[in-house]
C-alpha cells in the first residue's frame, strides 16, 4: 500500500502508455484478422481497408467494447489472492502488458499472424508464476487455450473448404459461370449477412445489451441474424441485376465478371469483420490497464474492476495508430503470402472463419481469431491443391504461434522483477 501511495502517479502513467503499446501491438498484428483477407483478394486497396477499420475497429472498440473486466483475462488467476500485496498485481498487470506488447511488436515485424488472446494470456502466467505461485494458475483454462492452436483452425480450413468447393462445382467449374454467380450469390449473400450478425451479436453487441439492461438468448440472435440475412439477400439480388457482363474483361481471366461479383460482398464483411474485431480484441489491452489502474486508484484489489470510457478511447486509438503504422505487414501475410486469393476465396476464407466463431461460441470451444482466419485461408487453398499454399510460410506460422505463450510469459517473469526491483 505504501508504494502504491508513493508511486501511485508514476505506476498510472505507465499503465496507460503500456496499455496504448499493447493496443498498438493489436491494430499491427490482429487487425490482419479481418483486413487481410479483403486486401489479398484484390477486393479493396491497403488505403480502404485502413479507412475501413479504423472507422469499424474503433467504433467496435468504443462502443461495444466495455465489459466489465472479469476476474483478470479470462480466469486465468484470482486477483484477490494478491490481497495483502496490491503492489504485485499492479506489478504484474503492467509486465503483462509491456510483455505481450512486445511480443507482439516483434511478431509483426517479423510478418507473424500471432494471437493477442495468448500473448496476454502467456504473460499473465508468467506473473503469476513467480507472484503467487505456480499452483495459483488456472492451468484447465490454459490447456483449453492451448487447446485452441488446433480446434480453431482445423474446423475454420474444413468450412471454408467446404464452401469453396460448393462455389468451384456450383459456379466456376460451370459452362456459365457469370450467370451460376448471379443465381447462387444472393444464396452466399444471405449466409454472408446471416453469419457476420451472429459473430456481431455474439463478440460485439452483447457488451451494449448488457449495459441496456437486456441480454439475447441464442435462438433470439439467431432470429435476428436470419432476418439480417433476408435482407442482405434481397438486397444483394437487387444490386446483382445493375451487374453487367464485360465480356473483353474475360480474355484475360474467365472468371474476371464472377470476381467483381464477390468483391461486393467483401466489403460488407470486411466492414462486419471488423466492427466485431474491435469489440472483442480491445480487451486484451483495456483489461489489464482496467485492473491496475482500479488498483493504483483504490489501493486494494476487487474481483471486478470498472471500466472507464476513457480507457475503451486510449485503447481504441491504440488500435488504430497500430493499424496505419505496421499492420500492412501481417495484412500482407494473410492475404497473399500463404496462398493466392480473389474476392471468391476471401469471401469463402472470411465466411468460414465466420461460422467458426459462431459455430465455437455457440457449443463453447475455446477458439483464436488469428488461428480461426488463418485456417480458413489455409482450408480455401487445399481445395485448389496442395501446391496452393506456401508450406514454409505456414510452417513459420504454426512455429510462432507455438512459442507465443512462453514468449509471454518468460517475458512478463522478466519485466515483472524489473519493477519489483525499481519499487519495492
């Protein structure tokens, strides 16, 4: 308590400039999550998907973002043990966020799609090993974390197979492909608008409900996600009949008119994407700034901690700023570098990683957004063959997202006995 009343000031400063370095590290390395796919495919340019997601990922992270901050990340520890020591949490919750910060800088310069949720997650652990006690871990919540590197993209590659190769047999590989496009869109269009409400409701909305004082059942989102769905559809069949054939566009690339097609709906989920985005990952740099500013502020620790519109503003313009910055590089991963993609591949890419968001939340999974994209571009490019993907890239990946949540935590053991050692 004496050191929190001494260096109260200092410990509040670095909590908010560690907390906008690990939002940075979000905007740079997750954004690509819902970016990536819609710039590969050539659907939008970097520039519109700058603008995109800094209007939808901050408007994500603003308005939708501000649970209240549950017992730290997740349940991965229970703060209250700390009770008697406050200072150690503050401690930890600031090595958490330089830790996982930096991990993440140093995986977007090196082009790595890394999952925020365990560079954080990692670095709690690591605290909390050495602060309490390697026992005071929620070592099940870890496993089923872990457990994520597998479940996520292994059902995301098997939907957006699935889905590419109903758009190969119902479309491209036709005698008529321009016209097949035209009567099986409007079909794709309600799954696109059906699916993008769901992850909407499910990893958005659901934080500005709670505040309004109601809370949606899953078959009440559903209802509202089909209705969504109608809707986009019907509009969708409008808009495709203002589409017309160029057929010089066709001597180059046959399936040039399908393409512009499928572009359309790229945007749409790009825009959904990362609204829902924004909501769900700014957590991962609000929450621990939440905890240890609550702790400075207070002087002891609760369960719960509140969440200030201020912090959700730091975090979201953290965000943004990472975006513009450095998240071009893990864009380019996405979406070129592991294999080739058109608006059809994206938008099957994207719609699969959809469902697998909705699919996971609705049955409970524990699953990453990072490693949910990644497979699904992973799962749309085996349906063109195995000699579709850049195996060395994929293999760089899959070895990043393995040594994360060590990175985390070796790094937060460190950075946590620096300020032991500065303040105590």
């Amino acid at each position: 308590m004496d050191v929190l009343n001494e260096y109260g000031q200092i410990l509040l400063i670095l909590a908010i400039i560690f907390g906008v370095f690990m939002a940075w590290g979000v905007g740079a390395n997750d954004v690509a999550n819902a970016m990536g796919t819609s710039v590969g495919s050539g659907a939008i340019t970097l520039k519109q998907a700058i603008v995109i997601a800094m209007i939808f990922e901050f408007a994500g992270a603003y308005l939708a973002g501000g649970e209240v901050t549950a017992t730290i990340r997740k349940g991965i520890i229970d703060p209250l043990s700390l009770q008697g020591t406050p200072e150690y949490l503050v401690y930890g919750m600031l090595s958490a966020l330089l830790a996982a910060g930096t991990w993440l800088l140093i995986a977007s310069m090196l082009g790595w799609p890394v999952s925020t949720t365990h560079s954080i997650v990692g670095a709690i652990v690591g605290f909390a090993a050495v602060a309490i006690s390697i026992d005071s871990v929620n070592w099940s919540k870890v496993g089923t974390i872990a457990a994520s590197w597998v479940v996520s993209p292994v059902l995301a590659a098997t939907i957006s197979y699935m889905l590419f190769r109903s758009v190969q047999n119902l479309i491209l590989n036709t005698a008529t492909p321009f016209e097949n496009a035209k009567r099986y869109v409007p079909i794709y269009m309600f799954m696109v608008g059906f699916m993008i409400t769901m992850v909407t409701l499910i990893k958005g909305l659901k934080h500005v409900f709670k505040d309004m004082g109601f809370q949606l059942n899953y078959f009440e989102m559903v209802l509202i996600a089909s209705c969504v769905g109608i809707v986009v559809s019907f509009i969708g069949s409008i808009m495709l009949t203002q589409v017309k054939r160029n057929k010089e566009l066709e001597s180059d690339d046959r399936f040039a008119n399908v393409e512009k097609v499928f572009a359309v709906l790229m945007v749409f989920t790009a825009c959904a994407m990362a609204f829902a985005h924004g909501s769900n990952d700014v957590a991962n740099a609000v929450g621990p700034m939440a905890a240890a500013v609550s702790t400075i502020k207070s002087g002891s620790i609760t369960a719960t901690s509140s969440m200030p519109a201020w912090i959700l503003l730091v975090g979201g313009v953290g965000i943004v700023v990472g975006l513009i910055t450095y998240g071009y590089k893990v864009m380019a991963t996405v979406g070129t570098k592991i294999t080739e993609l058109t608006p059809s591949r994206g938008f099957a890419a994207t719609l699969g990683a959809s469902a697998t968001v909705v699919l996971a939340s609705g049955i409970g999974l524990p699953i990453s957004t990072t490693h949910t994209l990644v497979g699904a571009v992973l799962g749309v490019g085996l349906a063109r063959g195995i000699a579709a993907l850049n195996l060395r890239i994929v293999a760089n990946i899959f070895t990043s997202w393995v040594i994360t949540l060590p990175a985390g935590a070796i790094l937060s053991i460190l950075f946590f006995y620096v300020f032991k050692g500065v303040f105590t």
